[in-house]
C-alpha cells in the first residue's frame, strides 16, 4: 500500500475519521430501516401486526445477530 493512503472499513469508511464512519454507517443502517418497515407492513395483516412490524424494523439488526449467533 502507497503511503498517504488509508484502508477503508465494511461500510466504505476511511479509518481514520471515527466522526465520518459513524455517518456513513447510519445511512446504511436507515436504507435498512426502510427495507425492514416495508417488508413488515407488506406483510402484516391487521393495525397492530403493523405497529409490531415497524417495532420489529427499529431492532432488526439485533434479532438478525441473534439468530446468526443461536443458528
């Protein structure tokens, strides 16, 4: 690697800027908020399958790590 350069982490951070990372690292985590919301409602089939879906959405990265973890 050529000096001066910096190696980029998962999200297409550089590593150097913790402040910036963070950023970047939330828009992808509200682009899968989004996804998440539209899939639960989609499939919901009453108002509080709904309100469960889009509480379902706001944690979603936690019952994915979960279940990767539990298998």
């Amino acid at each position: 690697m050529k000096k001066g350069k910096t190696k980029k982490d998962w999200c297409g951070c550089f590593k150097k800027s913790k402040t910036k990372c963070s950023q970047n690292c939330g828009g992808v985590y509200f682009l899968g908020f989004i996804g998440a919301v539209i899939y639960y409602l989609q499939i919901s089939t009453s108002f509080w399958n709904g309100v469960l879906g889009i509480l379902k959405a706001i944690v979603w990265p936690a019952m994915l790590v979960y279940k990767l973890l539990v298998g």
